[in-house]
C-alpha cells in the first residue's frame, strides 16, 4: 500500500471507493441510518483509507511539480553558463586562457608594487621522541 506509484495509488483509491459505495448500499438496504452508517468500523476504515491515499496523491503532485521547477532551474543556469562562453568564444580566447591570464596579471601587479609574492613555507623538522630525550639526558648504566 506504500506504493509511490501515482498509477498503483490511483487504482488503490478507486478499488477503496467501490467498496465504501458497496458497503453503503448494503447498510442502506437494512435500513440503517445515517448516524449508525458514520460509526460504522468498515465505512470509517474505507474513508480513512480514501484520504490517506488523496494525502499521498497530493504529496505526489507535489514532487512532481519540484522536479518541473528544478529541471527549469538547472536549464536556465545550463543556458546562463553557455553564454560567458559563448562571449569569451567571439573575442577569440577559451574561458581557462582567459583565466590563467587573470592570475598572471595578478602577479605582475604585485610585482610591480615591489611585493614578491609569499614563499612556500617549509614543513617543520620532526620532533624527537620522548624516549630519545631521556635517554640523552640520563647516563648510560651498565649492567
């Protein structure tokens, strides 16, 4: 019954709804009335049913309408992307020259302001072990 199938949960509801009309009718054939028909354990558990599946459908739609809007999303921004491109394409240079130019202009300009740019640091020289220390520090005893 868990089925995120629109088809399966469709079908679901309408088997639920034939039973609810049955069972209607044959409370209505012996004459009960309505007040006794609301309380009745099958009438409650068919509706019950009715509107967990219309909660489902619902909740269906809803992803369905999502994945429009964020298809919708991702071509636009598909589109959006194509066109810097397409620019950088008409003036004769690819976006990765383009950017590489851009660091390079960078640093000619930190050149230029008589700023070199900052070295590499080096990694730091490994510490002695705890052991080593000591045994330096106390004397060697023979046995």
């Amino acid at each position: 019954m868990g089925s995120k199938n629109k088809e399966a949960q469709e079908r679901q509801k309408a088997s639920f709804e034939r039973g609810l009309e049955e069972r209607l009718s044959l409370l209505s054939k012996k004459g009960i009335e309505s007040s006794r028909v609301d309380k009745d354990t099958l009438v409650k558990k068919l509706r019950a049913n009715i509107r967990a599946i219309n909660d489902r459908l619902k909740a269906i739609a809803a992803n369905e309408r999502r994945t429009e809007e964020l298809a919708k999303m991702k071509a636009e921004k598909a589109a959006a992307a194509a066109m810097p491109k397409e620019r950088a394409a008409k003036k004769g240079k690819s976006p990765k020259e383009a950017a590489s130019e851009g660091k390079e202009k960078k640093k000619k300009k930190e050149k230029e302001k008589g700023q070199e740019p900052k070295p590499e640091k080096e990694p730091k020289p490994e510490k002695k072990k705890v052991k080593e220390k000591a045994q330096e520090k106390a004397p060697d005893k023979e046995e």
